[in-house]
C-alpha cells in the first residue's frame, strides 16, 4: 500500500444557538450546514491516513528488523549513506535523517446563513438564504522522518529506532518495502 495520503480537512461552522438537547439534536443535522455522508467522509479519509502512516512505519520497521544481524553495508545498498555517524556512550550509530518544510492547500468549507431583502415591482420581501463555500488555504508542513540505527564492532546491525512522520518517512519506506516484496 502507498503511503502519503493527505487528510483534507474541512472546516466547519457549528450552529450560533450553542448546545442542543437530546432532543434537539435528533431532529437537527450533527453539524449546521454539514450533511452526516461527509462527516462519514472525513472520518474515513482520517482513518485511511492513520492506516497509512502505520503501514510507512510498518513497513521501515520490518524491514530494519529482518536487517538485525546483518552487515550495515545491506542497508547503504537499500536506503542509502547515512547523513551522519555518531558515537554515543560507546555505540556506534549511523543516522538518516530528512526534513522538508511542503506547502500543501487544504480545502476549508464554510458554511453562512443571512436574511435578505429583495425589492422588485411587487414591493419587498424578506428571505432566508444559506450559502456553502470552498477556499484553499495553504498550509505549510514539515515532513521529516529520522532512522538510527547501531552496529557493533563487525559492523552489524544490532538496534534501530525511527521517528518522524509518514509523509517523511515515505522516502525510507519505499526502498525498503520494495527490498521485501523481491525477497
């Protein structure tokens, strides 16, 4: 499964009149100006992301774990050199690490009530309207995605850990998942 979904997240307007009773609520819709299939929608697009970004950690996670016992230089020939090596408390370690600050645009919908007045030839009336409207809002992301992992005096993978997110980690886990469908 591919990762880097992007949630959209909708903004929405709840009703001026605050808090509903039971009642209340049973006769309105859960949102004003929101109808029940797109808060379905929405709560699916969020768990399509959560699966997502499991699956990229996952997928980075397995792949390092099957590397444990192995010469460092297997994981150089999937993901790369490293962008650093360090040496911690007698632990050598070598690090990936990315970060990219992306500007993505979300789409917000709001949703406005009004009254107008309307005159024409047969005098004036007053009416109700409600108006939904989109904007895309651009909002800037940091993706970024760190994996350390420790050898031992032979150059072995003994340990590794990764933190991040799943858009910045999609760079590492692509190689890897694609090292574990050949093998």
């Amino acid at each position: 499964m591919e990762c880097g979904l992007v949630l959209a997240t909708v903004g929405f307007i709840l009703p001026k009149s605050g808090l509903l009773s039971q009642a209340e609520q049973r006769k309105r819709p859960l949102v004003e100006g929101v109808s029940l299939s797109r808060i379905v929608w929405s709560s699916s697009c969020l768990m399509a992301l959560l699966i997502a970004g499991c699956t990229t950690f996952q997928d980075i996670d397995e792949g390092l774990a099957i590397l444990h016992g192995r010469p460092a230089d297997d994981l150089i020939r999937i993901i790369g050199f490293p962008d650093k090596e360090q040496v911690v408390a007698g632990r050598r370690l070598y690090v990936w690490s990315t970060s990219e600050d992306v500007t993505v645009f979300r789409p917000v919908t709001t949703v406005s009530l009004g009254n107008a007045r309307i005159s024409g030839a047969n005098g004036a009336t007053q009416t109700e309207f409600e108006k939904e409207s989109t904007a895309f809002v651009p909002v800037v992301e940091n993706y970024n995605c760190t994996i350390r992992v420790q050898v031992d005096r032979r150059e072995r993978i003994v340990f590794h850990d990764l933190d991040g997110n799943a858009a910045g980690c999609e760079r590492y886990a692509k190689p890897i998942r694609n090292t574990l469908k050949s093998n």
